[in-house]
C-alpha cells in the first residue's frame, strides 16, 4: 500500500508552522516523527492535504532540566532521548519506564514523547507517567501562547484539547518533590511489540516509611489515559503495606473502563489493573 499524495512543508519557525496550519486547518496535520501520522495515511485511516513538519524548527529537540523549574522535553525530542537523559532517569525514572516501553528501539529513534501524547491514543505510553506527575503541554497558536494541564487534554480517543492549528511546542513537568519516586509498568507482549493490555504508572512521596503523596494514572484500559483520583486520598498518611496497595489496587480496577478486544477480555484487565497498580505504586515507593 502506496502513501497517498500530499503537500510537504517544513517551516523554519513555530510561527511559520501556526500559520501554514492555519491556512488549512481540517486538512493539514503537524508531522513530528511520523511512525504514526504516516501509518495512518498509508492505511486510509487519515486524509490529509498538508504535512506540517516540525523537523527544522531549531530547538524543538531540546530536553533540559533544573531543580527550580523542573523538566522540559521539546517536540521533536525522541522518545530514546528522553529514555537516555541522565537528568531524567536521575529524577523521573518512572518516566525511563515508560519510554523504553514503546516499540522498537528503531522506532525509538523517530517517535517523540510529545507526539505519542497528542495522537491521544488510549494505549499510548507515556501518557499514565505524565498524568501521575501532572505534567503540562505548552501551545502556541497565531492567537499567542498557552497551558493545558494534561490531565484535561484528553477528550476521547484520538481527540485532544487542541484547536486546529495550535502546535505543542514542549511538555513540561514539575521539579520532583524530596522525597519522591516514580514507576512505570505495562503488560501486553512487549516481546512481539504489541500494544499494552493494560498499564500503570505512579508518583509516590515518603517521608520515613510514612506515604505523603500519591498519584496513580492508567493506561488502555478506558477510552482516554485515565488518572485515578481516589487513590492519593486513601494513600496519604499511612505506610503502604500489602493491604494499603491492595486497597489502592481496588479503586484503580473500579475507576478503569476495559473493552473486550483481540488483546484481552475485560475481566482479565479488571483484574490486571489491580495487580499493576500494587506493583507501580510498590516500585515508586521503593524508589522514593
């Protein structure tokens, strides 16, 4: 099967690329690294007139970090830069996690975080890190600039809070607080790299052996990447032994929303979810 024919334009400034895609903002589509959005147009699955690609935009592939301001990956960061940063396995090691999960590591080389997010997928993978550390996306459109909280970018699947011709320009992440730790965990044939069944990640404070803070997020097992909101409540102020996580892996599988598909019957990632999330929020904790 044979790509289709569109234009290709690589515009030299955000602005430029705003502007493109505001001339034509139902058929123009923003090409980061392209092991998706050209997937789709070679399946049918996607039309579009116009690729907007991001690739000479100077510094849109930059990955910095500070302990005042916290983490920023760029666009056009790849998906094994960021698995490979040291400022980022050093402070967000959940986040590692969650990079070296997806597919290949040729794929690896061409995907970017910030483009695995926007296509919105339920089963993309670093959205459950990101959603547990509440991480923001910064937009820019001809109209200016502004903030979307991750956790409300998600709409459904495939369907974000961005207008047509807004272009995410980087995805940034609190400093992480003392005594914090993160993990991510997924199931679903990594050795055939396939989607995951089900995933969990989790953001966990200790002080002592007493849990402070806790987040958890999930992953392809609603129609959106899904925070679980119940379960820092519950968590706070107590040591998280066998029967805290168990209780926090309760809530995670009642708050998930699983279909039955051609990877996983529902029941099986009800119960998957439970298991997953104990183990996350394990993981983060001995790493806090």
């Amino acid at each position: 099967m044979r790509l289709p024919d569109f234009d290709y334009v690589e515009p030299q400034s955000v602005g430029e690329a705003c502007a493109l895609l505001a001339e034509d903002p139902q058929g123009s589509a923003i090409l980061a690294g392209g092991t998706d959005v050209l997937v789709y147009l070679k399946e049918g699955a996607k039309r579009h007139r116009r690729l907007v690609a991001l690739r000479a935009i100077p510094g849109l592939d930059q990955i910095s970090f500070s302990a005042a301001r916290g983490l920023t990956i760029g666009a056009m960061a790849t998906v094994n830069q960021v698995a490979q940063d040291p400022e980022i396995g050093r402070h967000y090691p959940g986040i590692v996690d969650a990079a070296m999960s997806l597919a290949a590591d040729q794929v690896r080389n061409l995907a970017t975080v910030v483009g695995n997010l926007c296509m919105a997928v339920p089963s993309a993978d670093t959205a459950p890190i990101l959603l547990a550390l509440d991480a923001r996306l910064r937009v820019v459109s001809d109209h200016g600039e502004r903030v979307i909280r991750l956790r409300e970018f998600f709409r459904g699947p495939r369907e974000t809070a961005l207008a047509p011709a807004e272009v995410v320009v980087a995805v940034e992440v609190d400093p992480p607080a003392p005594g914090a730790g993160s993990s991510s965990l997924r199931q679903g044939g990594r050795a055939s790299l396939s989607l995951p069944i089900a995933a969990a990640a989790a953001v966990v404070v200790v002080e002592g052996e007493v849990c402070q803070q806790a987040s958890l997020a999930l992953g392809a097992v609603a129609p959106t990447p899904l925070l679980v909101a119940e379960v820092g409540p519950v968590l706070a102020g107590k040591r998280l032994d066998a029967a805290v996580l168990a209780e926090a892996g309760e809530l995670a599988s009642r708050a998930s929303r699983p279909i039955d598909d051609h990877r996983s019957s529902r029941e099986y990632r009800f119960e998957l979810v439970k298991v997953l999330a104990r183990r996350a929020l394990a993981r983060a904790a001995a790493r806090a």
